[in-house]
C-alpha cells in the first residue's frame, strides 16, 4: 500500500506503482511514472517527463525532470530517467533531455549527493557516486562505477571512464580514461584507482595489466599515440587494456596524462 501525504499533490495521471510514499508538499506532475518501493520525502519536485525507477529515495528539496537550461529548448516532449535503488539527496536538480537525445539519463545503484546539477542530455551509468556539489553541464558520460568527489565540475560533451575516481574541486574539460585516478591542480592522472578495482573483484594480473598500460602512455616521455604504439609492440593485449585503447583512440576532446 502506498503512503501519501495529505499535502501532497500528486496528478491522477501519474503512473505510480506499489508501496510508494510522498512526503509533506512534495508535487509530482501528468507525465511521471514512479516505480514500486520509492520513497519521495518532503518538498520535491517531480517535473513532467520523469521517469523513477524501484526502491529509488528523492531527500527533500530534490527537483526532477524539470526544463533543461538550453536556449535552445522549445518545450518538446523530453525525459529524464533515473534507475532502480538510485539515491537522490537534498536538493539535486536533474534536467530533462532536449532533442538532441530526448533525456537525460542516471543508472541504477547510485548515489548523487546534495546539491549536484545534472544537466539536460547526461548519461550516468551504474553504481556512480558523485560528491556533494558536482556539477555536470550538457551532453556529459560519466561511465559505471565512478567517483567524482565533492565540488567537482564537469564541462559539456566530457566523458568519464568508468572505475574512475576523481579528486574534489576539479574542473574536468577534457576526457578521463577508464580505471584513472585522477586530480590535483593542474589536473593530472596520478596512477589508477588500485584500491577501488580491488574491492569490485579485479584480479591483481588484470590491474597489473592496466598499470603497466598507463605507465607506458601516460608516465613516459612518449607522446599518447606513441605510447599506445609502444605498448603495443611489446606487450600482448588484454580485453581491459582494449577498452582503454579504445576509449583514448575514440576521445573527441583529449584526455588527461
């Protein structure tokens, strides 16, 4: 049975499933569906083109799916989607997608703390955590497992590998490879985020493998084609080591050595 709040107004037209609760004054619009289990808390706004995954919590303040922030925008038709068992804390602000892409998108499993800013066209994968403050602009990636620490800032059409980390306060204009760890002032890679890798189950040979990759491209004299070439020529490749080939090779606005 769903627990609803007196003062909240919530359209008949929603499609909401079982054992949902919506706290004191929180507004959810026509066009949402709220997925079984979800617990929405108190002054929420739940914007036209949301679409809110099972056993989702949305902490008091938190706006959803409302218009992205493009002068482009004509007021078309767009959503904005959130998984399963993602937490939103006090006072996110998730836009819809424009017609470029049509949504905006955030996986299941993660955790986006207070105050972050997802902008109109952003794709977030699963189990990403991002600090309290992050704030992502327009037709930005962030890939599975991800870590952007408090205050870090993404520039539009930037993407973030996945199992990377990323040091608080930095500002992000280009690409960060898969599995980098990556901060300090200028922005730099500092290593991979070893720690990280082994808690999901990596095995050591496979971390050893990346490692090994990233010392050649990133930490030698060599310039990053060059070392990919190097890498190449003296080492056999693994899937992992592919993925990152392929993510640097693939990058439209560079990434960070």
């Amino acid at each position: 049975m769903s627990n609803f709040h007196p003062s909240a107004v919530i359209s008949p037209n929603a499609k909401i499933g079982e054992n949902v609760a919506i706290g004191p004054f929180s507004l959810v619009e026509d066009d949402v569906e709220i997925g079984d289990g979800t617990h929405i808390y108190s002054n929420v706004v739940i914007g036209n083109g949301a679409r809110i995954g099972k056993e989702c919590k949305i902490f008091p303040g938190a706006v959803i799916a409302m218009e992205p922030q493009d002068l482009k925008f004509k007021g078309e038709k767009t959503l904005a989607i959130i998984g399963d068992r993602t937490t939103i804390r006090e006072c996110v602000t998730i836009n819809r997608g424009t017609t470029f892409s049509g949504e905006a998108r955030i996986g299941s499993d993660c955790l986006i703390m207070a105050y972050c800013h997802v902008a109109h066209d952003c794709v977030i994968g699963d189990h990403v955590v991002m600090g309290n403050g992050c704030q992502l602009a327009g037709h930005v990636t962030i890939h599975d497992w991800a870590i952007l620490g408090g205050m870090a800032h993404v520039h539009q059409f930037c993407t973030v590998g996945k199992h990377t980390m990323i040091g608080a306060t930095v500002l992000l204009t280009k690409d960060v490879a898969p599995y980098a760890l990556t901060g300090r002032d200028p922005i730099r890679v500092m290593g991979i985020n070893k720690i990280g890798l082994r808690r999901r189950g990596f095995s050591y040979d496979d971390i050893d493998a990346i490692d090994a990759f990233y010392q050649t491209v990133f930490f030698s004299s060599l310039n990053t084609t060059d070392g990919i070439e190097r890498f190449k020529s003296e080492h056999d490749i693994s899937p992992l080591v592919q993925e990152c080939i392929d993510f640097i090779e693939n990058s439209k606005r560079g990434v960070y050595r």
